[in-house]
C-alpha cells in the first residue's frame, strides 16, 4: 500500500509522502506523520506528529489512536532525519493544512 500523496504547507513547498499501513512499523523511522480521514475533497488531516525513530517512543502511537477516534483511517509517513527539520516541516504543515486536532503535543520535541 505504498502510495504517494503531497501535501502542500503554508510555504507552497509539496511534502511528498507514503501511505502505509497502520499496522506496520511505521513509527520506528524519524520523519513526520499524518494521520487522515477520507473526503469528498481528498483527505482531512486529523492529527500530524513527528516521529522520533526511537525503538521505545510511543508517542506517535498514542497519536494515531487518538486521531482514529476522530475518524482518521489512513497513516501517512514522510522520513526526515534531523529535529528541526521534522519540526520546520510540522509548523509549515500545520498552518497549510488545519488539522483537527492541532496541540502542542504534535509539536514536542523528540528528543
């Protein structure tokens, strides 16, 4: 189930990433995660998260099990290596997309 889908951020910049299956091991990579619910327009981002690749982070767990209550259904990975990178990717995304559900905890460090 390896498709891909841009996202555009405020900035204009196109994040180009995979969708995988939920229950795949997809929070053992660092990068960024959406999570979305279906649309008549495309998708909905319910939730976004960084993904910190640490065997033992489960944060972005907890995450995607909050956005399925949401309705999310699909989880989308874009790898990135760096902090601040995956963070710069967030915010851009966060004010590009509007997520349902937008907190602080999408935004935590990773350390």
């Amino acid at each position: 189930m390896m498709k891909s889908v841009n996202f555009r951020g405020a900035s204009g910049t196109a994040y180009s990433f995979k969708r995988v299956n939920p229950e795949s091991p997809w929070a053992r990579e660092s990068g960024v995660a959406l999570f979305a619910a279906p649309d008549a327009f495309g998708w909905r981002i319910i939730r976004m998260v960084e993904v910190s690749g640490r065997e033992h982070d489960v944060r972005p767990l907890w995450a995607h099990a909050d956005a399925e209550r949401y309705g999310a259904t699909a989880v989308f990975v874009l790898p990135a290596e760096g902090r601040t990178l995956r963070r710069g990717i967030l915010s851009d995304l966060s004010e590009g997309l509007t997520p349902v559900c937008a907190t602080d905890i999408s935004l935590a460090v990773a350390a």
